[in-house]
C-alpha cells in the first residue's frame, strides 16, 4: 500500500484527492492542513479509504508554547479519531500524559495508533533502532514508524537490518507491524524496499514532498505496482440467493393462492427447484425476473408423486425428504445428477428416523450413509424430537418446512447446531408464506454478550400443527456468498461497489465484511450499495463454521494479509461439491503459498500484494482443477488477477450451479 501524504490543502482541495485512484489511502497532516471541527468530522467519518490523523509538533521556544503546541494537536486529533480515523500518528516523542490519552481513546474507538520516531539528522546504530522499536509496542502502537537520515548506504542497511536482524533478547517487535526507511536523496529507495520486506505500507509525495526523497506518487506507483492493472469496478451485478429462491419457491408450491417471486436469476439449483415444484402440481411461469407460482395448497389429500429430480442440489435434496413425508401418499424416490451423487446425507436416516420416516439407498453403498438416488417411505410423525446439529442445518430445514403442515404440534430441539443462520433464513421464508413457528436459542453469557452464533449450543424450535402456506408476493435478496467473490476481489487489488446486496440479511455468508474488516480491509455500505477498498491487510483470525461457502475465497484473501491467518470450520467442508479442505489447500500450494489443516483449522502464511509484485512471488499460474465445484471455479478467477501467468480452470460451467453469468461479468 502507498499512502499519500497530503498537506497545506483545503478540505474542497482534498476530497477530489481521495476519489483518485492513484490515492490508496492517505496521511492529513493537520497541523499543515487548516481544516475547522466541521470539516475534520467529515472528511474523517465520511471517507471510505484507510485515513491516517497526523499532527506534528516542532520544536518550541518555550514550554509554555511547546505545551500549547500540543494541546492544539491534541484537540485536532481527537477529533479525527472520534469521527474515524482508520490511524493516528503520535510522536513517540509526545508527553506522557497525551500518549496515555491516545492509547485509551484508540482502545475505546478501534482506530489503530501509529507511535513515530523521527531523527532528521543522522541514523543511529541498529541496537537502538531495535530498542526504540520495541519502545513503540510497549507505548501502545498497533504499528511502529521509524524514520531516520541517510547520508550513506551503510544508513540505508542499517534501517532496512529492522526487518532482518534478530532483536537483543526483551527488545523483540512484529516485523509486519513496522514501517522504517530513511529520509534523503540516499534514503529514497528505502521506501519501497520497507515494503518488499514486509511493512503495511509507506508514504509517496502528492505534489510537494513533506519530507526529503519522498517519492511523488505517480512515480512511486509505478516503481512499486509497475503494470499491475488491479480492480476497480462498480458494475459487478450479483444474482439472487439460491438460499431464500430455492425456500421460496417450494413453500410457494405448498401455498394457497398465487404467489411473485421478484429478483429471481436463474441457476442450475434454483432451476431445479422449479422443476420439482411443477412435478408437485404447482404451475410455475417466468416473466423477466419475477416467477409466478401457482400453490397446491391447501393440501387436503396426500399426494402420488412417485419420483423427483433434486438436479445436483443437495439442499432441495434435503429439503424434499421431509416435505415428501408428509405431502405424499406412497413411497418417492429423489434422483440427483453429477456431485450430489457422490456426496453422502450426513445423519439423514438417523434424523428422519426420529420422525418415522425410512431412507433406503437405491443403489448398492459400502457406507451406511444415505445417498442420492434414494427412497423415501413412511408418514412423517409430529412429535418431540432430538437432532444433531453437527450435520448442518439443511435436513433441519425440511423439517421445519414439512411439520406445519402436520395436523400435530411439534418440538424440536437442535444440539450443537451449524450453519445457524440458515435456519433462520427458513424461519422468515415461513413467516412470509404465513407459517408461523418459534425458536429459541441456548447459550452462554458470551453469545448474548457479542450475538455470536458460535456460542449457540442448542435451538428450541416449537412448530403449530394444522397450518397452511399462503401465497406471499417477495423479492429475492442478493447472494452474498457470490458477492464475497467480488469484494474480495476489491479489497486484495483494488475497489468494487456492487448494488442490490440488503446489509441486514440473514445470510450466513454477509460474515464476508466482517472478515474484511478484521484484514483490514475499507468497508462501507449505505443501504443496498456495498463498497469495498484496498488496506493495509494483515493476518486474521476467523471462524467459518456458520458460513463454510465462503472459505474459499477468503482462504485466497489469507494468502494477501500479510502473516499467518488461521480460518476454523474445516469440517464443514468435507462433503460439498468436492473435499473442498483438500482442494484449498491443493489450490494454495500449487499458487506457491503455504497453506495446511490441522484439525478444524486452515493455515494460512500470507504477504502483501505490494511484497509479492516487489518480491516477484505473484501468484503461479498454469492448469487448475475447479474440481467441478462452483466455489472453486470462482475463486480461481479472482486469483487469476494477480497470477504471474495465466491460471486455465479446467471447469468453468460448473458455475452454472449458482451464479451462471459469474465469467461474462469480466468481460
């Protein structure tokens, strides 16, 4: 990252500076910039790239002065920091009582403190270099700034020795939280090569130089990014989410009345959901992007339906066992095609058993777990009932899904439950339809505290028998999980801006900007417009076990942050479209990064896309197997972007499975 450094403008002045994008982030020198209370809170609140408060306070000819000197930057950058700098930059250098001050309002805002070291007259010896840096970390800094003067190039190497020399015992610091390079025409090189060797970023001139052999920007993009093009769009479009579609159209085929899907975009899964809502009796047409669905309901008699085809979507799979059970009047089999042939039900006749419901496989299996084509026999029976929730939540769904429509009340309790959020996402499906159906969920003080879902240890789910869909007019959100596929793509390389995605969803995969936030990505979102920027991205750790279609991109977004990221939830992703663990970590190696699992843990070693391009370890191109998985295949094409050769996907049309246009979208 490049940071503009941007002094003796005018707040008019500096808003086009920061819409150019050539300005990545940018340091406000706000005691050479003439900003009121006003305007800081604007320009600090209201920026969507990283900001860094800068206040520098030179030497005074008293105290009085020096002490008011002080006061003044004080005051400047408070305001800053509580309007929402991303960083503030205090001198290590500041009295005691003002570097107190900052630590404390940082901790309670979030921003990130920068503690700086400056000697504008020589370079000291390496030791101290190494003390004044721990110095820093032990002051609070979340990142350490040391610059000095160069006169020769011993002074260079002694400065760039920061990165590479071991630290005297008890003086140790994080080499990937530290920018130092040397001021001076000897020093110039300095910083570019802080960031070959680690540092989240380094500052460029805008049009004056605010410090000898500071780079101009322009020229100083070039020697850092060369002809790397990056991403920067706002055009992406994303489909519908197949989550609520394929919910949305079974419970319209179950419903009384005409019910208007709005927003939907058509995929292989959510088309395979149409065609078992005709094979139910349902009549389903398409204008443009609405679907009008006519219901079946109410259902009086149980229905002859001898077989459906679920297409290669284990959800409407799992869906339609339990639905099956109580519409249906004799036994059905589920036909699947392709991955979801090769993919087992976890747990699928142990919970439908618990209901009187028998699953047979229709083909001879060495496993004792159920696969598609498969045969579903038996009345589903009301009741009370306990289920696993380490299988996932889909078969659950079914089951909330098929228990209304039983003349019986129901209560289910759900242990340990996964993928959370989509349950709830049948909750309000329900709701929409006229179901109604209560939940509750059991947890530790630390769930209610952070509204985690991870510390959800079990639901309560109570159902109403004897209810009946009704037909419900809605609009289709927007797939997050195909939007993390862009904003990630915003966030490693450039900028994207994707409209149509609701920022309050129940979509488990809307987790992708906390993630991003947690890198250190630049967020923002104001209402259905989503826009994700470039940051000084740095290693995470996040836990996916609620959102696993995600992972493979933010396994791609690891390998950008520089350190090691560690992403929990890897038993969730054993039984998609593919061993996707396996293949991520398959993928990452032959990319040329380090990657590999540990338990429920995916590793990560990651470096900055400014150390890679300097470093010359872009990533590997050449043949890739999506492994005929959607996941894969998108991922693949956002790490082409930063390939040092061209990366060949050997599938592409498995994307059909989800997001059909997902390649014409980069034309």
């Amino acid at each position: 990252m490049i940071c503009t450094t941007i002094q003796h403008k005018t707040y008019q002045e500096i808003l086009p500076i920061l819409d150019d994008p050539f300005v990545e982030m940018a340091e406000i020198r706000l005691d050479l910039c003439e900003l009121s209370e006003e305007e800081i809170k604007e320009l600090f609140g209201g920026s969507e790239k990283p900001l860094i408060a800068t206040y520098r306070v030179a030497g005074a000819p008293s105290l009085k002065e020096f002490n008011m000197a002080w006061e003044k930057a004080l005051r400047k950058m408070s305001q800053a920091v509580e309007a929402g700098a991303r960083y503030v930059d205090v001198d290590l250098a500041a009295p005691v009582n003002i570097s107190k001050y900052f630590q404390k309002l940082c901790h309670k805002t979030g921003t990130e403190l920068i503690r700086s070291y400056h000697d504008f007259e020589k370079t000291p010896d390496l030791e101290y270099l190494q003390q004044v840096a721990a110095r820093c970390f032990r002051y609070g800094a979340d990142v350490a700034k040391i610059v000095t003067t160069a006169s020769a190039q011993k002074d260079c190497d002694q400065v760039e020795a920061l990165y590479t020399s071991a630290a005297p015992e008890g003086q140790d610091y994080p080499r990937t939280r530290l920018i130092a390079f040397a001021m001076g025409a000897q020093g110039q090189n300095t910083r570019i090569d802080c960031l070959k060797l680690g540092a989240p970023f380094s500052y460029g001139a805008l049009d004056e130089p605010a410090a000898d052999g500071q780079i101009p920007l322009e020229e100083m993009h070039q020697k850092v990014y060369g002809d790397f093009l990056g991403l920067y769009r706002g055009d992406f479009a994303v489909p519908s989410s197949k989550s609520f579609a394929q919910r949305a159209i079974i419970a319209a085929a179950l419903a009384e009345g005409t019910s208007h899907l709005e927003n939907y975009t058509p995929c292989d899964d959510s088309e395979s959901a149409v065609k078992v809502a005709r094979t139910l009796g349902a009549k389903v047409t398409r204008k443009g992007s609405t679907l009008t669905i006519e219901g079946l309901g109410p259902i009086k008699e149980k229905l002859a339906v001898e077989k459906i085809c679920a297409g290669e979507s284990g959800i409407l799979a799992r869906l339609m066992i339990p639905i099956l059970a109580q519409i249906n009047g004799c036994p059905v089999s589920i036909e699947g095609r392709g991955t979801l042939l090769k993919r087992p039900l976890a747990s699928a006749s142990d919970i439908m058993a618990a209901f009187g419901v028998i699953l047979r496989n229709e083909q001879p299996r060495e496993s004792k777990e159920i696969f598609v084509p498969l045969t579903v026999k038996g009345e589903l029976i009301a009741g009370t009932a306990d289920l696993p929730g380490k299988p996932g939540s889909q078969l659950v769904s079914g089951v909330l899904m098929a228990l209304p429509l039983n003349a019986k009340d129901s209560k289910v309790y759900v242990g340990e439950p996964k993928s959370i959020p989509y349950m709830f996402i049948t909750l309000d499906v329900l709701r929409r339809f006229g179901i109604k159906a209560g939940a509750q969920l059991e947890g530790n003080a630390e769930m209610l505290a952070q509204q985690d879902w991870s510390y959800c240890t079990g639901i309560n789910f109570t159902i109403d028998g004897g209810q009946s869909y009704k037909a419900s007019d809605i609009r289709l959100e927007g797939d997050w999980s195909a939007a993390a596929n862009f904003l990630v793509g915003g966030a490693l390389f450039g900028s994207v801006e994707i409209a149509g995605l609701d920022t309050s969803s129940l979509q488990a995969d809307i987790s992708i900007l906390d993630v991003l936030v947690e890198a250190g990505a630049a967020v923002a979102y104001d209402e259905d417009v989503v826009c994700v920027k470039k940051g000084p991205l740095e290693a995470f750790d996040f836990d996916l076990s609620q959102a696993p279609d995600i992972f493979p991109i933010v396994s791609l977004l690891a390998a950008f942050c520089s350190g090691t990221s560690t992403i929990a939830g890897v038993s969730r992703l054993r039984n998609k479209e593919t061993d996707r663990a396996t293949a991520i970590v398959e993928m990452l190696t032959q990319m040329g990064v380090k990657a590999w699992i540990e338990g429920d843990i995916l590793s990560v070693v990651g470096e900055t896309l400014a150390s890679r391009i300097l470093n010359g370890r872009l990533l590997k191109g050449g043949q890739y197997t999506a492994h005929r998985d959607h996941r894969m295949a998108m991922v693949l094409k956002i790490a082409s972007i930063a390939a040092a050769e061209p990366i060949v996907i050997d599938d592409t049309d498995c994307v059909k499975k989800s997001f059909p246009e997902f390649f014409e979208q980069f034309l």
